[in-house]
C-alpha cells in the first residue's frame, strides 16, 4: 500500500515487507505500533509539505517515497521486539 501511495520506494517497499515480517513475527503488538508509527509519519510529511517548503526552500523536492536506507533505521525497533520474546 505504501509503494501504491508513493510513500515508499520499491526498494522501500521490499525493505519494509522484510523488517514488518520480522517485527510482527516477533509480536504482534510491535507490528501494530510499527504500522501506526509508518501511517501518521506518511500523513505528516504530506500534511506538512508547506511548512517543510518554508523551512527548505529552493532545496526542497515534492514526492519521492521512503528508500530502504530510510526504513531499515526502524530495525533497532524491530531487533528490541525479537528480544523481548527471549
């Protein structure tokens, strides 16, 4: 849903399919918030695009998706949730 949205790239897309099948494999609970967490982040930045234009300027660029550099910083999240079934 999130590559149908543009709020992913594919490498984005493939990143996420991974870290959210480990992360709802480790629990249940983890996956729920890591899908609510990618949700309300995606309608900020969308929400936000005047205020990120005003604060950016000439270098801010309209659209491109999360690439999998971006989503793969959530695995911290994603490894604390592994380790809580230990």
């Amino acid at each position: 849903g999130g590559y149908a949205k543009k709020s992913l790239s594919f490498s984005g897309a493939v990143a996420a399919f991974l870290v959210g099948t480990i992360t709802f494999w480790s629990s249940v609970r983890c996956g729920v918030l890591l899908i609510t967490f990618f949700i309300t982040s995606s309608l900020a930045t969308r929400v936000g695009k005047k205020t990120k234009l005003k604060i950016e300027g000439e270098n801010f660029t309209l659209g491109g998706g999360r690439t999998w550099v971006q989503v793969i910083s959530n695995a911290p999240a994603t490894i604390l949730c592994g380790l809580m079934l230990l």
